[in-house]
C-alpha cells in the first residue's frame, strides 16, 4: 500500500470576506428542462426501489449532458453550490477546477463533469457527480464505525451489521448518524469516496492541489460542526 491519504469533507464557501455580505453561498440552480423529473427526481415512496438501479441509470444520463443555469449572485466563483441538493451532486466548479481534477487523474468511476452554460456568462463551468458507494462495497467495518445519536447529544452506538444499522435508522424517535466512518483499506487507491449513508470525501491530494491553484468559494467542514464526520480506514 502506497502514502496513506486523509480525506475531508467541504462545502460551498459562506465567507463574508470573499463574497461580500449574502443571505448563502454562491450556487447555481440547475435549470435544464426536466432535469428534476425526468433525468434526477427524487426517490419514490416504494420499498421496493432500488437505489443502486437507480444510479447506473442516472450516470448514463450524465455521461455528455449540457446542463444550463443561473446564479443566485452576479459573480461566479471556482467553487459554488448547485441545486436542488442530491447526494451525488458535489459543486458547480470553473474550469480551473476542472483542470486540476483532469490532471489528477481522477477516476470516470469516481467523478462525472457535466459543462453548464450558467445566464449572463461567457465561460462555461461544469457541475461534478460522484455515485454513491455502497457500505458492502466500501468495506465498512462496523466493529470499529462509530454512530451517534442525533436526538441525544453525546450519546454512541456501534451496529454490527448493515440490517441492524438501517432498522434503528427507521425508528421514528431516534435520528442516527455516522460520527466516524471506517471502511476497507482497498479504498486508499480513491481521490473522491462518496459513503452511503455518509457523504462526500477529498482526498487530501486534491485538496492540496486546489490550495496551490489558489481556488477559491470551499470551507473545509471542521469538527464541532454538525455535518462533520472522519474517514479511517482498516
């Protein structure tokens, strides 16, 4: 195995610094025709759809989709939001961004870039996709995952399985989540690892990069925060 990785999570930048005094982050609403409904709508109330059907489906749709837009503010930055939120839907980045994943080689299995024409701008920006990796397919080691109990501050739980996991997930008074996340070795190879259940890691050699690029519009999300997880691996 090669230099161990650590790997983050961040989030569209709400830094009154950067962007001057706003009600949010820079994003761009995604305004395709029937991008929502047709192509990405949400999942349906029926117990027997299957997520991960799902999303071979979607990241065919993906593949060579021009998407158009607008932004909430009249500037765009290298790293704003995009909505309606999905959990496969990272940022909408500028080409500069789009440059140094290109030059990492991140992997086709990890990241779609879909080009976005956004109203009232020249350039083209991209928004970025990362499918959703199942906890079995991860490696999630759940003798060492620690989940918390979001009802109940301060209060920790060990599942020993996926079913035991997604049973107390289903219990109507109690709202778990994960607090650290432990998952295969194997996955050290990956520069993006979107965790079912869990969210969206960079590797810390893309961050890097993006520092030394200067791209600016991220925050790292920092422990204390109540979206703050670690990523460790067995």
């Amino acid at each position: 195995m090669g230099q161990l990785h650590k790997y983050y999570q961040i989030k569209a930048s709400w830094n009154e610094k950067l962007l001057g005094r706003r009600s949010g982050p820079q994003s761009v609403k995604i305004s395709t025709p029937g991008f929502f409904t047709d192509v990405y709508p949400l999942p349906p109330d029926d117990e027997s759809w299957d997520y991960f059907d799902f999303q071979k489906e979607l990241f065919t749709k993906l593949d060579g989709l021009q998407l158009s837009g607008k932004l909430d503010y009249k500037k765009p930055i290298d790293f704003m939001g995009a909505y309606y939120s999905r959990i496969t839907m990272i940022a909408c980045v500028s080409e500069k961004v789009k440059r140094i994943l290109e030059e990492l080689n991140v992997s086709r299995e990890e990241l779609t870039i879909c080009p976005i024409a956004l109203d009232g701008i020249s350039e083209t920006y991209y928004v970025l996709f990362s499918p959703v990796l199942s906890v079995k397919e991860l490696g999630l080691d759940f003798s060492r995952t620690l989940f918390k109990d979001d009802s109940e501050k301060g209060k920790l739980y060990h599942f020993s399985n996926e079913e035991e996991m997604l049973e107390n997930y289903n219990k109507e008074d109690i709202r778990y989540s994960y607090k650290n996340i432990v998952i295969s070795r194997n996955n050290l190879c990956r520069k993006i690892i979107n965790v079912q259940y869990g969210g969206i890691f960079f590797s810390d050699v893309i961050l890097d990069a993006f520092a030394e690029n200067g791209i600016v519009g991220y925050d790292y999300i920092r422990p204390g925060s109540y979206f703050y997880k670690e990523l460790d691996f067995s």
